[in-house]
C-alpha cells in the first residue's frame, strides 16, 4: 500500500471514529430516555494539553451552535472546543483512564490493539470488559 492510500485511510478512520464517539454520546441506546442521566463529556485541549470535562448538555450545545450537529445527527467531524486553561478552541473528546486519571485521545488507528488503552500506565477499560467477558462465560 502506498504512503498516501495509507494517510487517506487513516484519516477516514479517524473521521469515522470521532462520528461514532459523538452518536454514541447522544443516541447510545442503552442510555435509556427514562434516566435522565447523561455522562459527562470528557476532553483534552490539544494546544495545553489540559484535560476537563463538561457535561454532555453544554457539549450538545456548543456543537449544536457550531454547526456540527444538525437535526439529524452528527454532521462532520466535531469542531474544537475553548479550553478553560488556555482560551484556544482546541480541546476536542477525549478519554479519562479509570487508574490513574490521566485523560488522552484514543487512538482509532490501532486495531491489534484496544484504542482506549492509557499511553501513561497502560489501563484500557475495553480490554477489561473485554477480559470479564471472556472469563465469565
Ligand atoms: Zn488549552
Ligand atoms: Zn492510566
């Protein structure tokens, strides 16, 4: 495979995976309407590296405002939203790791591997799900 295929590629493969977090996020079907209770979305400013959340509420509606959601759903890949340490709209969904907090982005590029898996201390909550799963059949 050529250098370029490869780069075309990996980008539709993260396109894909940032349009899956955020329909996860708001059409999760397991949610269930009746709880009323949404998860907070967690993110990480790319420019600071600081890491914040914010409730999915606030998230749907700076989305909503940027245009990056539509009546039907998602409709591009998600926008950058203002970081609260350092201003710039550079923060962007990320992942929260359960062990030891440290938050960082996914990597949807990676397929031998769980993409939620932490860079810090190596804890992906995917392959322990994966892991229950497998020992409790
Ligand atoms: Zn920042
Ligand atoms: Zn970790």
């Amino acid at each position: 495979m050529d250098r370029r295929k490869k780069k075309q590629i990996i980008f539709a493969v993260i396109c894909l995976a940032a349009a899956v977090v955020i329909t996860a996020i708001f059409y999760n079907p397991f949610g269930g309407v009746g709880s009323g209770l949404k998860k907070p979305v967690q993110m990480r400013c790319v420019k600071c590296g600081a890491g914040f959340e914010i409730s999915s509420k606030q998230y749907e509606k700076q989305m909503t405002e940027k245009g990056a959601i539509g009546p039907k759903g998602p409709t591009g890949p998600p926008p950058g939203l203002k970081c609260p340490q350092c201003g710039q709209e550079e923060a962007y969904t990320a992942v929260k790791c359960k062990k030891c907090g440290n938050v960082f982005f996914p990597d949807p590029a990676v397929y031998a591997d769980f993409m939620d898996r932490c860079p810090e201390c190596g804890y992906s909550a995917r392959e322990e799900k994966y892991k229950l799963r497998q020992s409790g059949e």
